[in-house]
C-alpha cells in the first residue's frame, strides 16, 4: 500500500501509523501550533527509516534555533533517504539540509526548482515565504513581489479549501500592498482552521495594514487564550497586541501585554522573534514619549547575549544594535557596524550598507543626536525592506526617521513622510503626530 502526505504525495514508509503522524506533524508544523514535536516523534517511533519524518523533526529544531539537533537530525534523513527515498524527498531532504546549514541562497534555489516540479510539496514551498522565510532574508529589495509571485505561480495546484496556501498567498499579498485581497484570502484561511497561529498572525497583519486596528485587536483577544503558551507565535501576536495598545496611545496596558507574555523570562518564541519583539517594543515605547520601566532593557540585552553574537543576519544584527544603543553599549553597536562593513567588503552580505547604516542610525538616535540620525537614514530609506520581516516590523525604522526629523526641526519632510503614511495606511499615532506638527 502506498501511502501519502496531506497533500497526495507518496511517502516511503510502509508503516500507517507513521504515515498518519507524518502528516499529523507537518499539518501541526505548518499551523505553529504545539504538539508538531511529539507527533512526528511518533512518526519516527512507528519508523526509524522514515527520511521525511526526520527531515521535518530537523526543521523543526531549526525553527526553534536547536541548530545541533537539526543538523544531527537532518544528517539522519540524508543517510535514510540514499538509500531508500524517491527523487522528491531526496531534493526535499536536501533542500532542507542546506536551509539547516547555513547555505540560504542555494536552498532558495533549489526550493524554487523543486517547487517547479512538486508543487504540492508544502513544507518546501514554505520555505521561500513569509516574514522570516528565504525571500524575505535573501536580501531582496523586491521580496514582497516574489512571494506574490510565487503564490501566483502555483495557485492552480492548490484545492480552494487548502487552508495552508490560504494563509500564505493571502500574507503575500497584504504584505505586498494588496491588502483587501489578502485580508479575504488570509480570512478563508483562518476559518478553515482556526487552530493555525499562522492564519491568526496573517490576519491580524492584513488588518493592521489596512488601518483596522481595533479589528485586529479584537481578533488577537479573542484568539490567543486559546493558543497554548507554548506555541511559537504566543509572545509575537500578543505584541501585535501591544502594539495596538501603543497606537491608541494606552501604554499601561501596552506594557501589561508586555509583562504577561513578550519579555523573554515568559515567551517561548523563537530567538528571533523574542530579540526583534522586545527590541522594538520597548524602543517604540520610550521613543513614543512613555518611561521604559526599570530593568526592561536589561533583560533583553541579557537574553540576546545568548544568541546572534556574530554579525551577519541582517534582521538580527538591527535589533541587536538597538537593545546595545539602549543600553549605552556603544562599542557594541560599533563592532557590529564594524563586522558587518568587513562582510560587505567581502561581498558575503546580501542586505547590503543599509543593515550597518541602520544600526548607526539606533546609536545616533539612542544619543540623542536626531539630525546625524536623519543624515545616516534619509539616503537608505529606501533599502530599509531589504533587513526582511513584515512591514509592520521594518516600520520601526520608518519611525526612527520620522522622529528624528521632527525633533531636528524638519518640519517639512516629516509632514510629508506621515501624509505619504497616512494615505497609506490610516494610524490614530500618525494623525496625532500630524497634528503636533500643525500646530
């Protein structure tokens, strides 16, 4: 008997049970919904030759930054499925193994070949999207448009009712300023399988994008009790949350959110979720006007200690840089800039000048010198999408400029800044600022 994954393609595994938690976990996996772990062990349990239910285990620690047991675990599948795999989970595999290893570009690569061929092939189709998928972090200016496109590409292979490509093509297409059309694909999504951080994140992004701040509040309220803490994506759309709190300008409850289930010391996200999420949050906070309270700071630079020391991942290096410039480390912002300059020179850092001018940028404004600030980040403003992420993360350096152009006394610039923001995206924060300056 042959058995398939969920979305019809064979499996080389004789065992039903193995088949049935395969599919199981990768349905978990791809939803961040907790139990993705223990399921696919099940898996494995059923068959221990089982390549593909190893491949994913590896993701998974991936995901999680369990770098060793992802490479372990994909070294296991690579060994399994030479000598008993098909000719698409050896390319699956494969794909994987470079992802886990380091070698981004090749993997994006190759993914996109293999999406050429097996499209339904779901849990390599994911790598290339989202805010944290190969596109984004490939240091393309035009990410956003490729995910689109990729979506595009394939929608035909995809059932009406697939949840998972629901969720992502409608992501892609909020993200990439379509937003009424993503909102309703990332909804249907979301209503398939409401059981799906992912289609929660995506929407609550859709709304948020299109203006509909209390909408997407109401959403998040209503979602996340029922999202164990121990899922991936708990602390990031609670700050979706915080985040909403801080538009309408209630930075007790912000902080609230902030306290129950962002800082480190409560979040079980993944590292780079827990360093963006608590760098930018409490950056936002204190360059909004409010007190950051006592020690806050120092939790999140004592967490991020621990994990992208070394230059080179543009989105990290950013919101390393910030939690250093916060903390008055300035040799540390130095070094970075001074590392990431060396990687630019040897032509190995695909973001480009844009990730060090930033982190130059958060010094600048940490010291208060808000016109070297605008200097450094009115020529890169531009490549700023370059770093990868969402739009609603990258818009913190949008507001990095248009603060220091308003307390430099660019009066001009900075109404034009918030009146190109506002006819794209209406804010009670950007109409308030726009009124400050009216007046």
């Amino acid at each position: 008997m042959t058995h398939l994954d969920s979305r019809g393609l064979s499996l080389s595994t004789m065992s039903d049970r193995a088949a049935k938690y395969y599919r199981e976990g990768v349905d978990l996996l791809l939803s961040a919904w907790p139990g993705a772990a223990e399921t696919l062990d099940e898996a494995i349990a059923a068959d221990p030759d089982f390549a593909l239910a190893h491949a994913a285990r590896a993701r998974l620690h991936a995901i999680r930054s369990e770098l060793a047991k992802a490479r372990a675990r994909i070294a296991s599948a690579e060994a399994i499925v030479a000598q008993r795999g098909t000719e698409r989970e050896r390319s699956h595999v494969e794909i994987l193994s470079l992802a886990i290893n380091g070698q981004s570009a090749k993997a994006l690569e190759q993914a996109l070949a293999h999406a050429e061929i097996w499209p339904r092939d779901v849990l390599i189709l994911s790598l290339p999207l989202g805010a944290f998928g190969l596109f984004a972090f490939s240091g393309m200016a035009d990410h956003d448009q490729a995910r689109v496109d990729l979506c595009e590409r394939h929608a035909g292979h995809f059932d009406a009712d697939d949840w998972w490509f629901l969720t992502y093509r409608g992501w892609a297409h909020a993200e990439n300023g379509n937003v009424a059309h993503g909102r309703a694909l990332a909804q249907r999504g979301y209503d398939l399988r409401t059981n799906n951080a992912n289609a929660a994140h995506a929407l609550s992004h859709a709304m948020y994008e299109g203006g509909a701040h209390d909408e997407a509040e109401q959403l998040i309220a209503n979602w996340l009790p029922g999202y164990d803490r121990t899922g991936t994506l708990h602390g990031h759309i609670a700050w979706h949350s915080a985040l909403g709190a801080l538009e309408r300008g209630d930075p007790e409850r912000a902080l609230a959110i902030y306290a129950d289930y962002i800082q480190p010391s409560v979040s079980a996200g993944m590292p780079v979720n827990v360093v963006s999420d608590t760098a930018s949050f409490l950056w936002r906070l204190k360059a909004y006007g409010h007190t950051v309270p006592a020690g806050l700071w120092e939790a999140a630079a004592g967490y991020s200690r621990r994990y992208f020391q070394n230059a080179g991942f543009a989105f990290a290096d950013i919101h390393m840089a910030i939690i250093a410039a916060a903390t008055g480390d300035r040799a540390a912002v130095e070094q970075r800039v001074a590392a990431l300059t060396g990687l630019i020179e040897a032509g190995s850092l695909a973001a480009g000048p844009v990730v060090p001018a930033i982190c130059r940028a958060a010094l600048a404004f940490a010291e208060e010198n808000y016109a070297g600030c605008t200097r450094i980040l009115e020529p890169v403003a531009a490549e700023v999408v370059r770093i990868g992420g969402s739009g609603a993360q990258r818009e913190m350096i949008e507001d990095m400029l248009l603060l220091a152009l308003m307390r430099s006394g660019e009066a001009v610039k900075a109404r034009a800044l918030l009146d190109h923001r506002l006819h794209r995206r209406p804010s009670p924060r950007d109409t308030r600022w726009h009124a400050l300056l009216a007046a």
